[in-house]
C-alpha cells in the first residue's frame, strides 16, 4: 500500500475540513500573523481599512538626520492598515462609533463648554429644534398613545383612492413592521415632489437660517444689520432619515454675542424669543425649482416643527444638554440605508450617470458602464431595496436627465433618494470643529508612537512620508478573524471612554 493510499484509507470516513476553516488556519500559521492582529486592533476595529504602501522618516530638524525610519516593505503584510473613517454604522460600527462620539462631543462642547469653549456658553440662550418635510402622499405609519400602539389610519366608512386601493389600514404597526413608511398607495405618491424637496432640503435650511435672523431682529424691533452688531447666531445639525425616505433636521440653536461662544448676548435676547421665531421663520421660507411638465414647483418645510428650550440641568421643564448630545451624536451615524435604499452610490463613477464621456472628437459612450449610466451595469429594478425605495432611485434617475435639473445631479445621489447635503454641519463659532478633534486624535497617537521609539517631540523634528492606495478590505478568512479581533478593541474602547465620563 503506497503512502497515498494508506493516508486516504486513514481518513476515510472523518468529515471533510471546510475551506474557510482551511483558510482561517493558514492566515493565522502564517509568519508575521501576531503583527498582522495588531494592525487590525490599532485600526480601533474597522471593518474595512484601507492598505497602504510607502514609507515615512522621522528627521532631526537641526542636523538632517534621520532618526526613525518605517516601511511596509518591512511588514510581513507588506502594506499598512489605515482605518477607513466611514461615519454610517450599516457600513462600518467601528469608524461610524467613533465618528458619533466626535458629533457628540461637538455638539456637548457648544453646549457645556470644553473643548476651548467657555463653560459660561451653558448660559447662553439655547432651543432644540426639528424641522420636517412636508406629506407628499400617505404612508403607513406607527401611531401610539400611552404606551398603546392605535389603529394606522382608521377611516370610517372606508373609501378608496383613483387607484383602487382602500384609503384605510386597519394594522397596527410595531417598529419592526416593513410597511411603515411605504405609500398606502404609490401610484397616489408624489415621487417627483418628494425627490425635489429632498434635493433642496440643504437649500432650505440655509434660508431658514438667514429667515430666522430676520425674524429674532423684527421681534427685537431692530434692524437685520443692527441685530447682527450684537446678536449671533450659532447651530448644529444633523440630518435624520425618515422611514418614509425624507430627512428631517434635529439642530441646536444658540444665541451668542457678536464675539460667538466667548461673548454672552445681550439681556433681550432670550431662548423664549429664540423658540417664538423659529417656527415662523420656517413657515415662510421657500424654493422654487422646475418641475418638468408643470413649470415651477414651491417647495417649504413640513407643518411638523417642534422647538423645546435646553436647560442647564435636566430636572427643569426642558432637555439637558447630555441629553440632547446623545440624542443628536445617535443620528449622525445614520445613513439612507435606514429608510430601505442601498448603502452605494449607483451611478457609474466615470460618466456620473450620463452614459457618455467628453473626449477630443466629442461626446463618446463610456466604457466603463457601456453607456447605461450605472456602476457595474446595475438593473435599477432589481435593487435589494424595498418598492417605496427603488421608485424614489427611479424618480431620481429619470429626473436626473433632464436638462432643467442638471445642477441637482440627482443619479449621483440617487443612493441617497436625492438627498446631497451633508449629514452634520455647523455654523462657524459654534464649537470646536470635527477636523480640530480628529487632528487631536491624530497627534495624540503619533505621540505615544514617538514615546515607543523614544524619539523626540514635533517642535524638533521633521516627517517625510511617501504612501500610495493599495487596496481596501480584508480577505474572507482575514475578515473572519479581524472579527473577533474587532470586537474586542470596540470593547475594550467603550470601556475605557466609559470610564472615563465616571471619573
């Protein structure tokens, strides 16, 4: 009996090992596995960390001298693991839990103070508003009153709609329920009207910003140019998905003096007049856009604006300032993804959904999605999305080649249901900035990384570095085991940062 034959007769009836176990197996017996880990822990657990390629050198800036020197050429790997910063949670936790704690100390520090703002900005009138979109059609929805969960939309004597379809839904919907959100009846639904809107909302509050000043200086009996000698005013906001699809805005609102978060207002200026002049200022703000076959369409805020004041401490009448951080810093991870839509972009990166590209001898079909427009030739009807999502895709896409609406660049953000501003934004003396906090982080771990080579601090030294893209994500059988490395970073952090707000 040949060797062969003898190691088939001894394995004969044992189950066969998997080929991901196999693979698992062979990552974690290959040489340099242990440093490999530890560029995934130091990546704080991302999911998809971008792989580097390059050198940096650590010089003496008075003598040129080159004190430290790090290649990938060095690392078993041969690349560097970089997290990938991604804020959505349905993307990657680990990135988008940081990203939230940064928008929750963003938002604290404007707030309570730190971060180099005074802790007298606590003082400073405050109001926690929400602005909505408007209805463009029934939807089915989660009702409740104390503690009970009503009927969706109780209709007496029934009645259906152009369509057909009974205007009644007698469910009573749980939160996990897939229909809230969905139209009672799509053909009734204004796909167009709720894309546009989408679209605009960025353009929106810009105007609500510039209306509500206009309307704090007439409550206060001056003029705009007189008011804003003497009163600033600073927000934050993030923007929320609906399940119906549409964003609305939770923003906090403060009034300053003409020095902002360091300069206190002026006694007249109160969150009382703050919150009376919200709601007004939102009700007359408009944009008009084209609407194609129907000229121009008025687009405004929903009738839902809800303002409640911030108080010091919770144990007032009004939200504490912890209380609406978190409340804010838990929606900034969230993304489109939420309300049933994909989590990419689906036009094609070359041609941004046209089809065609411009080249010397004119317009051209691009070959990179054959001229269909989307990545990778996606079917935009096949999407694993739910039907209100893909209509909304849909409406985007064929609004989105229309002349009138070139500027909107609605396939782009087709992914996003036409939403195109930015999911966190604030006004400039708000509070300390995303970039300041993440630039924090950045030196904080370059100094712990120069106390580990024991070379000397950045006043006396210089750093060249030279890195190229080479790749993003893990294997199959890395991604397993990055897994579980992952997870135990993540709770190794929450603990940490846990401990330290009980300190």
């Amino acid at each position: 009996m040949t060797h062969e034959e003898k190691k088939k007769e001894e394995s004969h009836g044992r189950p066969e090992i998997p080929a991901w176990m196999r693979a698992v197996a062979e990552v974690i017996s290959a040489p340099g596995y242990e440093r490999w880990a530890r560029q995934v822990a130091a990546t704080g657990g991302c999911s998809a960390p971008v792989r580097l390629v390059g050198e940096s050198q650590v010089i003496d800036a008075g003598t040129g001298e080159v004190l430290h020197i790090y290649r990938t050429a060095d690392e078993p790997t041969g690349h560097l693991l970089v997290a990938c910063g991604n804020r959505r949670g349905a993307v990657c936790p680990a990135c988008s839990h940081i990203y939230q704690r940064d928008v929750f100390h963003l938002i604290r520090s404007g707030l309570s103070g730190g971060k180099g703002v005074p802790e007298a900005v606590r003082e400073h009138p405050r109001v926690f508003a929400t602005l909505t979109a408007p209805s463009f059609g029934a939807v089915h929805t989660q009702r409740e009153r104390n503690g009970k969960t009503l009927v969706c939309r109780p209709r007496r004597g029934g009645g259906v709609c152009g369509h057909g379809v009974p205007e009644r839904c007698g469910a009573r919907h749980d939160g996990a329920d897939i229909r809230v959100g969905q139209p009672i009846c799509p053909d009734c639904y204004d796909y167009a009207g709720a894309v546009l809107w989408q679209a605009h909302a960025g353009r929106l509050w810009h105007r609500f910003t510039l209306e509500l000043r206009r309307q704090l200086a007439r409550r206060a009996g001056m003029s705009r140019r007189r008011f804003d000698a003497l009163v600033r005013v600073s927000f934050a906001k993030v923007a929320e998905y609906q399940r119906r699809g549409l964003v609305h805005f939770h923003a906090v609102i403060r009034l300053d003096g003409p020095g902002g978060h360091d300069d206190p207002p002026p006694g007249w200026a109160t969150a009382q007049l703050l919150a009376d002049a919200v709601p007004e200022a939102a009700g007359l703000v408009q944009v008009l856009s084209p609407d194609p076959g129907n000229g121009q369409r008025v687009l405004a805020w929903g009738d839902q604006i809800d303002v409640r004041a911030i108080v010091v401490r919770g144990d007032g009448g009004g939200l504490s300032d912890e209380a609406v951080a978190g409340y804010i810093a838990k929606y900034a991870s969230k993304g489109a993804e939420s309300s049933g839509t994909i989590d990419r972009r689906l036009s094609c990166g070359r041609c941004k959904g046209v089809g065609t590209v411009t080249m010397a001898r004119g317009p051209a079909v691009c070959k990179r999605c054959g001229g269909v427009g989307t990545a990778g030739g996606l079917d935009l009807d096949r999407l694993p999305v739910t039907e209100h999502a893909r209509r909304m895709i849909r409406t985007c896409w064929d609004l989105g080649g229309r002349p009138e609406l070139e500027e909107l660049r609605l396939r782009p953000w087709a992914h996003m249901l036409g939403f195109r501003g930015h999911f966190a934004t604030k006004s400039r003396r708000y509070s300390v900035t995303l970039s300041t906090l993440r630039q924090d982080r950045a030196e904080h771990k370059t100094a712990e990384s120069r106390q580990r080579n024991g070379l000397p601090g950045p006043e006396s030294t210089e750093v060249l570095a030279h890195w190229r893209f080479a790749g993003q994500g893990y294997t199959e059988a890395q991604e397993i085991l990055a897994g579980h490395i992952s997870q135990r970073a993540i709770t190794a952090r929450r603990i940490e940062e846990q401990r330290r707000e009980g300190a």
